[in-house]
C-alpha cells in the first residue's frame, strides 16, 4: 500500500472498530434501561430502540471492522499470518461477529414482544438479563481487541519467522 492508502485504510479500521465498541456500548445502556425499568409500557421503547441499533448500526460496523482489519492487515507489513497478536485479533472479530449475528435474533424476539403492547414482557426476563450480559461481554472482547492493537505482544508465527528469516 501507499503510504496515503495505508492511512486512510487504518482510519477507517479504527473508525469502525471504536464506532462498533461505541455502539455496543448504546446497547448496553438501552438493555438496562429496560431491564431496570418498573413500568412495562416505558420498558418496551428501549427494547424497540435496540432492534434498530443492532441491525442499523452494530452489524454493519462489525462487518466493516472485520473487512477493513483484513485489507489493513494485508496491506502493511504485519501481514495477516506473521503475528499472533493479529491472528488473535482477526479470531476474535470473526467469533464476535458470529455470535452477533446469533445473538440477534434474541434482540428481535424481545423487541417483537415489546412491540405488542397486549404481551407481557415479564416471560422474557430471561432474554432481556441475556442482552444486558451478552452487551457487557461483547465489550470486554472488543476492549480486548483494541488492547491487543495497541500492546501489540511480541511473538511470530511460524510463517512470521521464515518471513523475518527470509528478509
């Protein structure tokens, strides 16, 4: 890569990355605030709020992170096998992309019910303590992504070393 393409290839990386941890971070407050909350009918808004945050907003961006920390990788000279920290890094997005999208269709469920006002919400108490716990993980991991980006640990793959031999 350019060095000018190699910029705006890491700024949008890192726009995605921290904008996706960000906006797991919204869904978080909106699943306390509906599970916290007494009222049946102000719990349902937040729940209808997180439907359209996940699909709009945290899936997209888990997408573009996990595709722009592939060309990133590709393009510069960590490459995308030599270190472990980056292969962890692409594990991690991979599975939290995953489960995201496993873990959506929970969020449609709770936000179809809430959407009906003659259900109650309290059979689902299950789900709504799950997406509080499900959010709270995903930003442990996402913190641990950025972690890993900016410690970098030392270590070479295999591959890394004949590499580095190589040169």
């Amino acid at each position: 890569m350019t060095p000018r393409l190699r910029k705006l290839s890491l700024t949008v990386h890192i726009a995605t990355s921290l904008g996706w941890l960000g906006a797991v971070a919204a869904f978080l407050a909106l699943a306390i605030v509906g599970l916290a909350t007494e009222d049946n009918q102000s719990a349902r808004a937040p729940y209808l709020a997180t439907e359209m945050v996940s699909w709009l907003v945290i899936v997209p961006l888990s997408f573009a992170a996990l595709i722009s920390g592939l060309i990133q990788s590709w393009g510069t000279a960590w490459g995308l096998l030599r270190h472990y920290w980056v292969m962890f890094r692409l594990l991690l997005t991979t599975l939290a992309t995953i489960v995201l999208l496993v873990h959506t269709q929970v969020i449609d469920h709770v936000a179809a019910t809430a959407g009906q006002p003659s259900l109650p919400l309290e059979p689902l108490s299950g789900m709504r303590t799950q997406l509080v716990v499900d959010a709270t993980a995903a930003i442990l991991i996402l913190l641990a992504t950025t972690a890993l980006a900016v410690y970098k640990p030392r270590g070479l793959t295999r591959y890394g070393q004949r590499k580095a031999r190589r040169a």
